[in-house]
C-alpha cells in the first residue's frame, strides 16, 4: 500500500499526464543533473576558483 506522500505524486503525475516509463524519466533526471554540473563547472572556472553555491 503507497504512502500519502506516494499517493500524492501518482496524483500529481495522473493529472498533469507524466505517466512516462521510468526509463525515460531517469534519462530526463540524468539530463537535469548533468545542466547543474555544466553550470557549477562553468562558475568555477572549471575547477580553477572556489565556488560557493
């Protein structure tokens, strides 16, 4: 049986029609996280100046 919170993302995805195979959410996941990490390598000068996020 699904938690409230796991109750509330099912309804949440149901109504906004995000009902993707979780295959492709990952990739979408992935994608995002790789844009943080370009973005905070490109602040820091790729590594060559500290960086306070």
């Amino acid at each position: 049986m699904p938690n409230k919170f796991q109750a509330k993302v099912k309804n949440f995805m149901d109504k906004n029609n995000l009902n993707s195979p979780v295959e492709n959410r990952m990739l979408d996941f992935f994608d995002e996280v790789g844009e943080v990490a370009k973005e905070i390598n490109k602040m820091s000068g790729y590594g060559t100046k500290k960086t306070k996020l």
